[in-house]
C-alpha cells in the first residue's frame, strides 16, 4: 500500500527521493553518504538531507507512513522511549536503529583564549540554571573557580531540539550536579526537578542558543575570544586552525580520547529507518549500506577525515549487519 502512496504515475522507485531529517551533528556524515549514493545511482535521485536537530527530527519521523513523512532520522543520541511510544502510536511500529560512528560534545574556544580546562563541575556551575537547586549568579569564570580566569561567562550552544543539547546535560553537567548527596536523592522521589536542576540552562544571556547551525558557533568563537561553544566533535576538527579543544577533568577532545570513551563528552551517532518505506523507496537501502560500510566508516574511510571517530571494530560489525537486515529495535528496550 505504501508502493501505492508514493507513487501513482511512475514506478515506486522513482516516486521521490530518501528523505532524511535530524541531528546536525550527523548532517554532514549523512550529506557525505547521500552524495555518493546519487553518483552511484542516479537513477534513484538524490536523497533530501535535512538538519532539524534530533528532537525535532523524530517528531517529523515519527508522525506516520506515507510519502508525506521522512524515511530516515539522523540522531546524535538514541531515540527515547517516549518518541518510540510517538512512533507506535502513528503505526511507525518497524524501526531499524544504525550506530554510524562515534563523536565528542566538544566544548571550545578561539585560539587566543586564556582558558584551556574545566572541571566538569565548573561547566555545571556555569551554565546551569540552578546550580544544585540555586540561582546562578555567577558573571566570570573565576566566580566559578579561582584558579580560572576573570572572563565573562558566555556560551553558545545547541537548542533543545538538539540531540548535542541532551548529551551535554547527560555527559558533561549530570555527573557534576548528581555528585550533591542532595540532589542525588532526587533522582528517585522527584525525577522531574532532579532533571530540571541539573541539566536546564541559563537564559540571562550567559548561554546562548544558536540553533541548529554548529558553523554558527564556530563563526562566533572565531570572532569573539573569550566566548566558549558546544558542538559536535566534528567541527572542531575542521576548525582546527581557528579554535582549540577545552580539556574537561584534564581530558582533551580528540579522536583517541573519544574513540576510547576517556574524554567524558564521548556519544555514539546514530540513524534510524522506516522499515515501512523500505519496499517503495530503494534508495533507502543504498543509503544505509553506504554510511556503514568500512570505506566510509572504517579506520580509513572517507568519514573519518570530516570529523567522524571510528567506533571499534566489534561495534561496527552489528550496524552494517543491521543495514543489510533492516531487522527492527525492540522499542521496549529504549528509555
């Protein structure tokens, strides 16, 4: 019935382009893939690529089968249980999850900025809403800490749509806030503001949100010494001449830290597929073979010199298994 939705003129293959939505993180891994893709296939037009943040992109994913809906969601986390509960809901019940890779939330800073480490908890007290249940007052980095330097705190950073906005409350302030006897406590009798106290950001004008557009961040670093930002790993990669890495516990964010998980801001990248369009939409397999194959994703791969950190080699092996099967996660097993 979907072959019928996506195509009523022509042949099911030709109906429309993949069309995938999601991280920004994962964007230009995806747009890499997609490109080859059509080279390899012109026939199967060119996949629509489309940076919506990972939030955002599985409310699109998730809203239902047919030519209206994307068939693909890039994400820079693994979906949440609530978004698989959005998706059965809407009869998105087949769902193919795909580990591409691995990348860093990497917190940095122009190249002439005296500020080269933070504690996770400085990160936390900085630009917390409420640091363990209190209003930030902080104005500098050294309010923060005294061993840092008297800069203003000024962060630009992703929105909550964004799946690098997640990690960055789950990898990098969680630990800090939980570390309070506190608030730890209220992971279990008030799950709702144990969230909110450790991962809500400041809105006085300390963080801000620069959308879903990490070379956005990386112009206003570049332009502004003193300021910090959070992107994917990626982009710091390809800025290398322009902004330096900010070690957090003493750990840089590089492709060894990453790729061994000692750097704490380490995520793996992911991308989910619509089993349902998979019969309609060729492309969708060509798509999925190409962005898990060892050319790309591999020690070597082309991905690999735009940013992307290789995931060991056992985790690598399950991914492209699972893009030749398209066999379907158990939503019960997301949180």
């Amino acid at each position: 019935m979907l072959a019928v939705a996506l195509s009523t003129t022509s042949a099911a293959a030709d109906a429309r382009s993949l069309r995938a939505v999601g991280s920004s993180t994962v964007y230009p891994f995806a747009k890499l893939a997609a490109e080859r893709v059509a080279r390899a296939n012109p026939r199967l037009g060119t996949p629509i690529i489309e940076s919506t943040g990972t939030g955002a992109g599985f409310k699109l994913f998730c809203a239902g089968i047919g030519e209206r809906f994307p068939d693909i969601s890039n994400a820079s986390r693994r979906m949440k249980a609530s978004e698989a509960k959005l998706c059965a809901s809407n009869g998105v019940k087949d769902v193919t999850e795909i580990q591409i890779g691995l990348d860093g939330v990497a917190v940095a800073t122009a190249k002439g900025t005296p500020l080269v480490g933070l504690t996770q908890r400085d990160l936390y007290m900085a630009i917390a809403k409420t640091p363990f249940g209190k209003p930030n007052r902080s104005k500098t980095w050294k309010d923060v800490n005294a061993r840092l330097p008297a800069l203003p705190i000024r962060v630009y950073g992703p929105p909550p749509t964004s799946g690098t906005r997640d990690a960055l409350g789950e990898l990098l302030l969680t630990p800090a806030c939980e570390a309070n006897a506190g608030v730890a406590a209220l992971k279990k009798s008030n799950e709702a503001k144990f969230k909110a106290i450790c991962t809500a950001v400041r809105e006085d004008g300390a963080y801000i949100e620069a959308g879903e557009n990490d070379n956005l961040i990386v112009q206003k670093l570049a332009g502004n010494p003193g300021t910090l930002g959070l992107f994917g790993y990626s982009f710091l990669e390809e800025n290398g001449s322009k902004l330096k890495g900010v070690s957090i516990n003493g750990v840089a964010p590089t492709y060894q830290t990453i790729s061994s998980f000692q750097y704490p801001g380490a995520r793996p990248l992911y991308i989910y597929v619509k089993n349902a369009h998979a019969p309609a939409i060729p492309a969708i397999r060509a798509f999925v073979a190409e962005i898990t194959k060892e050319s790309a994703v591999g020690p070597k791969g082309y991905m690999v010199s735009h940013g992307l950190v290789v995931a060991p080699a056992p985790v690598r092996a399950r991914p492209q298994r699972a893009a030749r099967t398209l066999t379907p996660v158990k939503f019960a097993e997301l949180k």
